[in-house]
C-alpha cells in the first residue's frame, strides 16, 4: 500500500515505528510530498493509494472520502511582523502569504478578513513561509505551528493576527474548539479498514507515550531541524490526536462556509 504524506504530517510513520501496520500485515510505502495538494495528485492519478491530508479536500475533490479524522486541532496562524498592522482588517489591499491557492490556508485567511480584498502568495509552507515573511516579500503569512515556533524564537515582536492553535483560538476565530484537520483520505469506496484501525491505534498510543518518547522513535525524515520545535508540536497536538476517527458535529458545515468565502 502507497500512501502519500504532507510535510509535518508523523502519522505514518510512528505508525510504522510502533509496529501497528506490522501487526495487521499491511506493508505500508510513505510517499512524501510537500503538501496536502500535491498528495492529492498523487491519490488521484493512482501512484498513491490513500493520503493523510485535510478534510476539506474530501469536499473539494469528486471521488474522494474522508475515512478517518486523526486530529481536531485546526492549527494555524496568521502572522506579521510589520508594527503598523494590528488585526485581520489592517490587511485590506495587502500580500497575505499562503502554502498554495485555494487550500486551507487561503481559506482560513479569507475568513479571517471578512469580504476586506487582499492579495495572495504561494509560498509553501516551514522555512520557505519564515523567509517569504522575514524578507518581506509578504506583509503577512499564515503558517503552520512549527514555522510559528521558530518565527517567535528569531523575532519576538512577531504578531498574532489570529491562531487556531488553542481550543481558546479556535473558539474565536471558527467558534468551534474541535475542527476536522488531519484525515485520511482515499477514493469512494476504497475503505482501508487496517489502516484506519493501524494509525487510531498509534494516536492511542502516543497519548500513553507523550511527547518525548514519541519523538524519539521517529526517524530522521519525519524530525525538522530544531528537536525543542518538534517537541512543542507533539505536546500541541497529543491532546488533539482522535482516539475514535469521528467527525465533529457541524463540522461538514463549518468546512463549506470557510469553502465559499469570496
């Protein structure tokens, strides 16, 4: 079985470290690509056989299902580091800078502003989003929470515009403290009932484990640069990790309404 892999997305492979796709005779090959679309392609066009990306994809994309939520941490943030800007409002007639158009960021980004026009940049997402923001080619980015972590380390003026990180940031930006993030995605009718029960079970266990032995067992290629950094994300997301695959209740809704924003 080939499944695809965002970057950031450990799923797989504490999965295989644990022995959980071992234990249900599933030989699992981690396809790493740089990003939930680019996992997409790979699903679509056959060299994948199931992919770990966002939920909103299984809306977007015709013949393909959500099989499983792994985690409910939406987990964004939309930062600057221009003083001059103070809020969401303040980027009206701005460069935002996002991971790729028309994916979550882009859309987190869009209902953040509320109907302001602003105008928006590719610019992928880790170090590749940091140095986009710090050089200046963007006035504002949103960003994943490791890219996050790093940025507040090198710039502690750095501003939070809005953060879904926080159940508390959640609930002011989506008004929601649970969102479908992370899920395991495969074409209509493909079910994969091992692999769901495989990586459910790794999220139970990483609970038991905790972030620092977690982190341990992953190998080099699921690790970024800065080994405190991978540690602050695993204890983000422990407490998000689902235990059952479900979705949470109004979440097909929310996804649609932060779909259609102009």
């Amino acid at each position: 079985m080939r499944l695809a892999v965002f970057q950031g997305a450990i799923d797989p492979y504490l999965a295989a470290a644990l022995g959980e796709f071992g234990k249900r005779s599933l030989a699992v090959e981690i396809l790493a690509v740089p990003s939930t679309s680019k996992a997409l392609e790979a699903l679509m066009a056959g060299s994948a056989d199931a992919m770990i990306g966002t939920y909103e994809q299984s809306l977007q994309a015709p013949g393909v299902e959500a099989l499983a939520v792994l985690d409910t941490c939406h987990c964004l943030g939309l930062v600057t580091l221009k003083p001059e800007i103070r809020d969401a409002a303040d980027l009206a007639g701005r460069m935002i800078g996002v991971a790729g158009f028309g994916g979550p960021m882009q859309n987190f980004a869009r209902h953040l502003l509320r109907g302001h026009d602003a105008s928006y940049v590719a610019i992928g997402v880790g170090p590749s989003s940091a140095a986009a923001l710090e050089r200046g080619r963007v006035d504002a980015a949103v960003v994943l929470y490791t890219t996050f972590q790093a940025l507040k380390i090198r710039h502690p003026n750095l501003r939070v515009l809005a953060e879904t990180f926080t159940r508390g940031g959640m609930r002011s930006a989506l008004g929601v403290e649970a969102y479908p993030a992370k899920t395991l995605l495969a074409r209509q009718g493909r079910r994969h009932p091992a692999l769901v029960s495989a990586l459910l079970e790794t999220n139970r266990r990483m609970r038991e484990l905790g972030a620092e032995r977690a982190l341990a067992l992953l190998p080099p290629e699921a690790r970024g640069p800065d080994p405190a950094v991978d540690r602050m994300l695993l204890e983000l997301l422990i407490p998000y990790a689902s235990l059952d695959g479900a979705t949470p209740p109004g979440a097909e809704s929310l996804a649609r309404r932060l779909l259609a924003q102009p």
